[in-house]
C-alpha cells in the first residue's frame, strides 16, 4: 500500500527556541541543526532573522552548511521582515519564507488593531511579496500562518487562506497558537478548509499545536487524518508555555500504529533519543523522566510482574523496541575492555558526533577513567565529553584532585557535572514561565519600528 508522505517540519530552533529557558548561541544551534539533518527532518525552522543579529547569523550559517534539508526563516507579515528572512536565506539550498499573520478578531482588534479587510489584504500582499523575491526557475517556496487560526472566524479564515494560496502560497499552516482546540474540532477544521477554500489543493495543509491541555500530538494527529500533510513540531516537544507538539511522538505514533495512522515520514527513528539528549544537554533543561519515547523511564521496567513478563517475551510489555529509538543497550556496559568502536556508538547516542582527532582524546580521557572507576556511566562519559570540547583538563586528572583545579576548569567541570546529572537525575522537566505569561521575549531594533506600529511589540510567532 502507499502511504501518504508526512512532511515532518521542526521548529525546535525557532519556536522551541523561543521559550523561556531554552535560548541557544549560534554555534550550538548549527550543532543541533546537523542533529536534526541526521535525524531525516524535511524542514529546519532556522529562526526569525529579524528578531535579532543571532537569529539572523544562525538561520544564515544553516542555510549554507545544512543542504539536505528545506530551511525555513519566520517573518511577520510586512516587507521588512520579508526581506530580512530571504536575505538570511541566501545561501540555502532550499530556502522557505515562512510568513505569519493573526487573523483571530481577538488578536485583530487589541493586538494588532487592524481591521479583517485590511488583515487580508496584509496577508495577501506580504506572500505576493515573498514570492516575487524567489528567482523565476525555481519555484518559490512561501509558507503563509494565520496566527490563532482555531480562534479565527472559520469564514474569515477560509478567505484568507484562500487570498494567500492565490497570492503564492504553497505551505497554509494552521497554528492552534495557544493550544485551545480538540482533535476532533481541530481535525473538523481541516476537512472545513479542504471542502470550503478554492485552490486548496495547490497548498499542502500543515499543522501547529500547542501543549497547554496536553492535547498538541493528538490534535497534530487528527489533522493528519483530516488531510494535513505537514507537521510542525519540536524535539521533546519544546516551545512556547506547555510547549509543541512532540516529534518524536507524532513520528513512533505513526510507526507503531500504521493501522490507524496510514502515514510514512523520513524520520530514521534510530535518531530519536541522541536528537532529545543532544537538545536537553545543550539548553541544559532535561527530559522529564516520563516523558513518552525519549524519557529515561519510558523502557524501564520496575514492577516484578512486568520483569517477569519482559524476561519471558518483551511483547507483553513493550509495544516498540528501546532499539528503534535508539536508546543505547543498557546492557553493553562500559570499561577499560572497550574498544574505541563502542566508545564512539555510545558518544553518538549521547548525542556527539566526533571526528576521529576529537574521539582520539574521548577516548585517551575515558581510558584513564575506566582504570579507576572501572564501569563507566552515561553520566561519567557526557562529563568527560563536555570537558573535551570545551578544552578543559582531562577529567581523569581532575576528579582526583577537584578543589586543586584553576576556578575556570572548576567552573567547566562544575557546569558539565550539573548537565550530567539533570540528564540523569529525576527532575520533572519545567520551563520558566508558567501558563498564561505574556512576556515580549525578543527585543524589537529600532531600526525596524517606524515599519510596524503595534505589529512590533508582538515577536513570538505562531
Ligand atoms: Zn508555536
């Protein structure tokens, strides 16, 4: 049977990125960027380039080094912002524009104080717009969000997603922007859009779905079912307030239960923990201990029955292997007897990809360690990698002697024990902030205020 292909869209580095506790520098977005190449996504939200030189500088240094993928820059919905996006882009094999406007009467009348007819018409122009900057022998790739869709007059929304899919869209995304709906309201949306809008078919549908009644992955999924063919989501489901839908939720969803779910993605699911290890280690917010496929707990089996179940065929208690996620073979410990090909296996699915001179000195590091401690831990190893890449003195020498240390390798071990054991250690995952906070997060330049009016105070996207 053929399956309908899901257009899995990540936005851990722009909407996962903006919420409180999880901001990352340019070098390490790149690192997650690859992550994510690996990982099989088709589409890397890179960034807001206006938002700030950061995103800018990130989402430009993406385009040029990840090539496999489509890489996406947000604007609002206004040539500015447009422009920026594009000129972030320039180096990227697939460039997207993603554009955004709310279209909700509630966000029309006190956020951006504007009329229906004149958001329409902002819309429309700002998507012409982003088109026109695409060449003529590639076809341009331009995203169009109706920010607070699920809380937009269904008519009102229809017609403008039908203005901008005439103005050039290819991508109608339909963010439930602070995660309101129900899977079957939101799945009821969809066909709504499907049946009502002309020249529906020349758009792939997507969905956005927040958290804040844990209903994102369940609403991303009705979508699915309703004819969306694209999922935004975030990597252990990050983002704003209660966060995105999860990826690797929807991904192993589909996979385990292809009966229900018809649906095939590129996601080499083997990638699915290193990807959430690699995320948690580098904002430094863990993974909260049950988190669905990705938690340290959602493999481990305590209760005497389930052993006994598990020793005697893991079917009774396990619907997917820990392998296909990848979640490293517990049983495989670590020592002095292993070899460097072992080492490196474990390394990546920690979430580190080295190069050979760089796994050299992991592995001279983990063999001074596993003399003295013999069975070398995770927790062990993730200390000693962030001593490597961060040029710290070899942990084998320091653990010893740690008051001896000079204050700036204290400081490195100190950080990389505290990152090791978050990851370990059951602490509940939290963000900062909690539900209902409205706080403007990126500082708008001056450069650009005279262009936006009220537009400007609201920055965070869809
Ligand atoms: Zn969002």
């Amino acid at each position: 049977m053929n399956r309908p292909r899901i257009t899995i869209f990540d936005t851990t580095l722009r909407d996962g990125e903006q919420s409180p506790g999880c901001s990352m520098n340019v070098q390490e977005k790149l690192r997650l960027a690859q992550q994510l190449d690996r990982l099989g996504v088709d589409v890397i939200e890179a960034g807001f380039p206006i938002a700030s030189d950061g995103d800018f500088e990130a989402v430009q240094r993406i385009a040029a080094s990840v090539r496999r993928p489509i890489i996406a820059g947000l604007a609002r919905a206004c040539a500015g912002d447009v422009d920026r996006a594009w000129q972030a882009l320039q180096g990227a094999a697939h460039p997207r524009i993603h554009v955004f406007l709310a279209t909700s009467d509630i966000h029309l009348k006190y956020k951006l104080r504007i009329t229906r007819e004149r958001c329409l018409e902002q819309a429309r122009d700002a998507v012409r717009h982003a088109t026109s900057l695409f060449p003529k022998s590639v076809c341009a790739d331009v995203e169009f969000s109706p920010e607070d869709a699920t809380r937009t007059d269904i008519p009102f929304l229809c017609q403008v997603v039908e203005a901008v899919i005439a103005a050039g869209a290819t991508t109608v995304n339909i963010p439930d922007t602070v995660g309101y709906t129900m899977p079957e309201e939101y799945g009821q949306l969809i066909r709504t859009l499907r049946e009502k809008v002309a020249g529906i078919e020349k758009a792939t549908i997507s969905t956005h779905c927040h958290n804040d009644l844990g209903l994102a992955v369940a609403n991303s999924l009705a979508g699915v079912q309703n004819g969306a063919r694209q999922v935004e989501c975030t990597i252990n489901g990050i983002g704003e307030r209660a966060g995105n839908a999860s990826l690797e939720e929807i991904v192993m969803a589909m996979r385990v239960r292809p009966d229900r779910y018809p649906y095939e993605t590129a996601v080499a699911s083997e990638q699915l923990y290193s990807s959430s290890q690699m995320l948690a280690e580098i904002t430094r917010v863990p993974v909260q201990p049950n988190k669905a496929i990705t938690g340290r707990n959602a493999f481990a089996h305590e209760a005497g029955i389930h052993q006994d179940g598990m020793l005697k065929n893991p079917l009774t208690y396990e619907i997917m292997t820990p392998q296909s996620v990848g979640v490293p073979d517990s049983r495989l410990v670590l020592g002095k007897h292993s070899g460097r090909h072992a080492l490196a296996l474990r390394c990546e699915q920690l979430g580190h990809q080295f190069e050979r001179r760089e796994l050299d000195e992991v592995y001279r590091r983990f063999v001074v360690l596993a003399d003295r401690i013999k069975k070398v831990q995770d927790s062990h190893l993730l200390e000693l990698i962030q001593d490597v890449t961060s040029g710290a003195v070899s942990s084998g020498e320091v653990g010893s002697q740690g008051n001896k240390l000079p204050p700036a390798a204290a400081v490195t071990l100190a950080r990389a024990v505290s990152a090791a054991a978050n990851l370990i250690e059951a602490h509940p995952a939290h963000v900062s902030g909690g539900a209902g906070q409205t706080t403007l997060l990126i500082p708008f330049t001056d450069r650009h205020s005279e262009q936006h009016s009220d537009q400007e105070e609201y920055l965070w996207g869809v």
